[in-house]
C-alpha cells in the first residue's frame, strides 16, 4: 500500500508533531478570499512545530456497524480470543531469554549468545502490554546505530546473525516455533496476534478491519517489522512471501469470508443531509464502491469514540499538513499506474466556491487541478479491483 501523508502516525507514532500553515492572509479560510490564494499556496504548511493549531481526525465509532456488516461481532469475538490467548500464555512454561544481570544490560549476539531465526517477544510482568526491544550492528569502529522496536504482545521478529538484542528488564523473548504455543483459534478468520506464513496463515488477499474503536487505526507488518497495510477503519492486505505476520489493532478475514461493505446516510445538515455517502475506509472498486463519478467532501472533526452520542459529530475549519491530510490514497503503485495517481489531496478551503485537488502521481509528480464547487472523482471500468483509501473525506455519488 501507499502509504501517505495520511498515515504518517505510523513512523512517529510517538511524537504528534502540528504542522503550521503558512499563508500571508490573516484568515485563510474566508471565501471571499480564497478566490485570490495560487493553487500551491492552498497546500502549503510549515514543518516547524506551532502554537495553537489543532489536529483533528474523522473517526466515528457509531458508523462501524452500519459500514461493515455485523462489525460488533467481530469485535467481540477478537477479544474473546485475545482473552483465551493471554490466559494460555500466562500458564505457558518455555525457557524464555531475559535480561541476564551478568550480561551488558543483558545484551545477546545473535549467532554467538542465541540464534538466527524468528523470534516472539513479551511483557514478563503483564503479558497484556506492549513490548520494548533495541536491536542494533556495531560497525569496525565500534559504533552503533540503534533502533528501538515497540511491538504488540507476541508480536514475532526476525533476529539475523550479528544483530545485538539489549533486551530490558520487562522484556523476555523466545525462539519460534515452539511446542505447545497457543494457536489462536477461529473459523479461518485470524485474530489479532502473529502468524506463520505458510503454516499457519495461507498467502492471498485479505479484507483488514480494525479492532481499534477510539481511533480506528490498523496495522499489518512482517518479521522485520515492515508494514504490510495500514489503515482506517477497514482495508485491504496481500500476504506474499512473508515469514511472519503481526496484525496490531486487526483482523484478517479472508476474501471469500469477507463481509458486506456498505455506504452510510450523512448526517451534515448543512450539505448533502440523507444522501448515501461512503465514510473514511478502503473501498474495493467493482465491490465496496460502484464505478461512476463522485463529489469529495472534507469530513474533518475530533474523534468520536461515544456509542451513546447523539447528533452529527461536526465538521471543523482546520489548518492542512502532515496530520490533517483530506483526500483519496490508491492502494499501491500497481494501481495508482491504473488510476493515473497515487494521491489526490482535497485543499482546506471548504467555504470557497473554488476549490482544487493536489494531484500526485505515481512518480510523485504534482499537479492542481480546480473546480467549482466540490472537486470530483471518477472510477472507470479499468478501474476495477483496484482499491481507494478515504482519509478525512466522504465520497457523494453523483
């Protein structure tokens, strides 16, 4: 998959850096003064961090139901299995590797102190937690470039000969496979924890839907801790020739078990109020999403994580940048060749009659391309199979 400005949590998942926009106009978002800002100036941002910019995102936990056919079920059946497999582990015994006090800062040579091979890692206090590792190379000179890994709970990871693991105190790993590992059960749908590919997880494509219900993210990577798919709500994966996978905040369901993608009725009182609409989400053209023409309409606001909530969650003025990214992603170069584009970028200038799209191609060539009223996109006969992120829009069918 593409993985975009709209999903740069995933590299500094850490620190939540606000981007400021930089325009010479006191209030940028004005109409009347819209029609007088260049198409680059509508998407510029400053990469210096800024005071009292806000960051909002388009997650409303209330629509996973109506998007995805039976969506709590899956959700509740994840957390059972969860359940089952933390108690298994817990009662597991294994000679498990740990911080050894004798060792420097129980520091492990791979291919001297252990092994070259796939490994699991957990929290030895609350097998719930998530797990913290530094693996790193020493150069002729003695110097090290470390990299901290920050993994779910048996999470696997491919350990290469001279790698140099500093496990912590709250950190213990183990060799896998292993005998009398708990597998994680189910009908051929595959909850969130790790597989082997090949034994224990076939390759293929795979629908992704998140068990993530206060911001609705999920994350698919490899032994190298590598990103398969990273998505909002629900999307697509191929598993190919992996060892390992790890599904963080995920489920996989294969593609002839997947379930029925559905569009929701807006609620925004002000434009577009009962039309069908398709929420932020992967869509599958030819599948979840019809070919044909459709209007892209900003849909940025706070997370809404309250089932109990009532009303429409709101749509707010917003600064663009790294973390309020509005548009369409393709889901891979492949396709974004087939589209003709990679990106296309909503500007934030939602009250304006004039309005453009940054259009990226696959490349990463740009152009802008303008519109009066709400841009359009249109999906064509050659586009089906392909598949089209939504981060912070809505699509309106013509």
């Amino acid at each position: 998959m593409i993985q975009g400005r709209a999903y740069a949590h995933r590299a500094k998942k850490v620190n939540h850096i606000v981007y400021v926009l930089i325009f010479s106009l006191t209030i940028p978002f004005l109409s009347g003064c819209a029609a007088n800002i260049s198409p680059e100036e509508r998407f510029s941002h400053s990469e210096e961090k800024g005071d009292g910019y806000d960051t909002y995102g388009s997650f409303d936990v209330r629509e996973l139901e109506e998007q995805v056919e039976g969506y709590w079920k899956y959700y509740m059946e994840n957390e059972k299995q969860k359940g089952m497999r933390i108690h298994d582990v817990d009662r597991w015994s294994s000679q498990w590797i740990e911080n050894d006090q004798w060792t420097r800062e129980g520091e492990y040579i791979v291919g001297k102190n252990i092994n070259q091979g796939l490994y699991v890692f957990r929290n030895k206090e609350d097998v719930s937690l998530n797990v913290s590792v530094d693996i790193y190379k020493e150069n002729v000179k003695g110097e090290r470039k470390i990299q901290t890994y920050w993994t779910k709970p048996m999470s696997f990871f491919y350990l290469e000969d001279g790698d140099i693991v500093n496990i912590n105190r709250k950190t213990e790993i183990a060799p896998v496979p292993i005998q009398n590992y708990p597998k994680m059960k189910g009908n051929k749908i595959y909850y969130e924890g790790s597989y082997i590919v090949g034994k224990e997880i076939p390759k293929g494509e795979y629908f992704v839907l998140s068990m993530e219900i206060s911001v609705g993210t999920a994350l698919v990577t490899d032994q190298k801790d590598k990103t398969l798919a990273l998505i909002s709500r629900f999307g697509y994966a191929d598993i190919e020739d992996e060892l390992a996978v790890n599904l963080q905040n995920c489920i996989l369901i294969p593609m002839g078990q997947k379930p029925t993608v559905r569009p929701i009725k807006y609620q925004n009182p002000e434009a577009a109020y009962g039309e069908t609409v398709f929420a932020e989400g992967m869509y599958k053209v030819g599948k979840d999403l019809a070919d044909g023409t459709y209007r892209i309409k900003n849909e940025v606001y706070n997370n809404l994580s309250d089932l109990t909530y009532k009303g429409y969650h709101g749509n707010e003025s917003y600064y663009p940048g790294y973390y309020n990214w509005c548009g369409l992603i393709a889901g891979n170069k492949t396709q974004a060749n087939q589209f003709g584009w990679s990106e296309m970028q909503l500007d934030s200038y939602q009250e304006s009659k004039i309005r453009y799209l940054k259009i990226t191609d696959s490349k990463g060539e740009i152009n802008y391309k303008q519109f009066e009223g709400l841009p359009t996109v249109t999906f064509t006969e050659k586009d089906i199979g392909n598949n089209v992120g939504l981060m912070r829009c809505v699509l309106i069918p013509e």
